[in-house]
C-alpha cells in the first residue's frame, strides 16, 4: 500500500480533504471549552495549586500541530483565525449576559459571574495570548518540518510547542496578572505552567503520532510548506 504523497503546500487545491472540517471543529471546540470549563477552577493536588484548565488548554496545541503537520500553515491560520473569532465572540457573549439583569427570585446570578464573568484584563490577555502563541507554534513546526526533511515528528511537535506556550505564557501571565499578583509569583506560575504545558504535550507524543500517521493515509497527502506566505494576518489557503 503507499503511503501519502509529500506534496508542497502551494500545490495543494483548494478542498478535497475528507477530515479537516472535523479537526477544525475539534480544535475550536477544546479551545472554548478549556477557556470557559477550565478557566473558572482552580485545582490543588498534595498542595500544588494550578488552574485546571491547564490539563485541556495543552490540548488545542496538540490539535493545531496536526493541523499544521497534516494540511499545512496555511490552513492551521484558518483555524486560528475560527479559533480567534469564537474566543472574541465567547467573551462578548458572556459579558453580555452577565450583564442582563436577573430575573426575579433567580438566585443563580452570583455564581453565575464567579463562571463567566471573567476581568476584561484576563479575557483580554488570554485572547492576545492563545493568537501570538499559536500562530508562532504553527510557523516553528511548518519551518521544522522544511528543516527535518519531513523526519522525526517529535522533535517539531516538542520544539514549536516549546516555544508557542512560550510566548503564549510570556504574554498572558504578565498581561493579565502583573500589579495583581506579587511580581515573583506571576513569573512563578509562568514558568511552572509553561514547564508543565510542554511535558502534557511530550507525554501525547504517542498519540499524535497515531493521529498524524492515521490522517496522512486516510487524506493521502503529506504537505511540506514550500512557497507557502507565513503572514498570519490573512485566511485564504
């Protein structure tokens, strides 16, 4: 059986491809939710107190590497973009509605704010943080890829994220947290969660190898980013 044809990104058409729909819903949708489920919980195991959000968010980065792996930058950045949208709509929306007044007798308001009513600081430093962040995961595994000759998956997939919590934990932390908290303790958490976002993705190393391997031969294709614009600020493949 042969296996998927390395193809250069600017000669991949426009469609064709049977599950990129479903990886891109995939990726939006543990974005919102790690965002919204994880965001409003902060767990603590044997005196270790981290959000919990920390156990899923590292997924999106996981999917967004296959994205980028399997289709290309090109159509990564329209999932970041998706991605981008949903999480400014998200924020509007909850603002929004925790802003209508309660209903008579409802009783729910309260908590209902402890969930979504999230600081305009936070929101806006998770936004600014999830776009940098991914679009420089993105571009480091696509130039890796170029780099590698297309060989050791894990060293791309480590090393862009590496570098995208990176960023993405360079930006949010400070951002939304600096003057709030002790100056030490922010760059604490920054790096301790950076630390612990980049061995969650080591430890699914695994699992994106089956993943990736899984789409190639189902899509038949292996896109290396040659010829490809890495400019993030536009959505056309």
């Amino acid at each position: 059986m042969k296996g998927p044809a390395a193809i250069p990104a600017d000669r991949i058409g426009g469609g064709g491809f049977r599950y990129f729909d479903f990886v891109m819903a995939a990726f939006v949708t543990i974005l919102l939710l790690s965002n919204v489920i994880g965001a409003g919980k902060v767990s603590a195991i044997d005196g270790f107190v981290f959000g919990a959000g920390i156990l899923f968010f590292p997924v999106s980065y996981v999917i967004g590497d296959v994205l980028t792996e399997v289709y290309g930058y090109a159509r990564a950045r329209r999932c970041i973009w998706a991605g981008f949208g949903a999480m400014i709509f998200l924020a509007v929306m909850s603002a929004v509605v925790v802003a209508m007044p309660p209903a008579p007798g409802w009783e729910g308001q309260a908590a209902y704010e402890a969930v979504f009513g999230a600081v305009p600081r936070i929101v806006l430093a998770s936004i600014a943080a999830f776009w940098a962040g991914e679009f420089v995961n993105s571009y480091v595994l696509a130039r890796m890829k170029l780099l590698t000759q297309g060989k050791h998956l894990w060293s791309r997939t480590i090393g862009s994220t590496l570098v995208g919590q990176g960023v993405d934990s360079l930006i949010f932390y400070p951002l939304a947290f600096l003057g709030v908290w002790d100056t030490a303790q922010v760059f604490t958490v920054l790096v301790t969660n950076w630390g612990l976002k980049v061995l969650w993705e080591a430890l699914l190393t695994p699992v994106t190898y089956a993943v990736v391997g899984w789409l190639k031969r189902r899509e038949g294709v292996d896109v290396f980013d040659q010829g490809t614009d890495f400019t993030p600020f536009r959505t056309r493949v």
